[in-house]
C-alpha cells in the first residue's frame, strides 16, 4: 500500500498478531527504509483502526494493478468478490 492522493484503496486480510510477531513482520518488511507501519482506518463492516504496512519509497513510475494483489487474471481463480 502507499499513501498517494488519488490511489485505489487495498483489498487485504486482517490478522491478529502478538508483539513478536510484529517484531519480526517489521524486519520482513525492511521498517522504516522500504515500508512504514501506519494505522488506518477499515471500512465496513470491520469500521475500526488496524495496522498496516505503508510502502516508503517512490512510485511515480509504476504501473497502477488496482485494489487486489495478485491482480485476477482469465489464467486464476481466488476468492472473494
């Protein structure tokens, strides 16, 4: 996810984690140089805050893939909507 006026919102899972493991999620993530963890606010039905991960680099020239990664393709199938 980036924070960029006019980005698509993000389609995502919503975990419960410990400490630890945020720890450890902070390293793979390469907090603070390549991703932040921010909290935002979730739309319904869950309307609360939850943590997340905020890319903290530049991505002027990236190609937009939309709310859900992987994008869906004719090739795959995943759930939800």
């Amino acid at each position: 996810m980036v924070r960029e006026p006019g980005a698509d919102p993000v389609q995502g899972e919503l975990w419960e984690v410990d400490e630890v493991c945020v720890e450890q999620l902070d390293l793979v993530e390469g907090v603070p140089t390549f991703y932040q963890r921010e909290v935002v606010e979730l739309v319904a039905p869950f309307n609360q805050p939850a943590e997340t991960y905020l890319y903290q680099q530049s991505v002027l020239d990236w190609l937009a893939i939309g709310s859900c990664w992987p994008a869906k393709s004719d090739h795959e199938s995943l759930p939800g909507p």
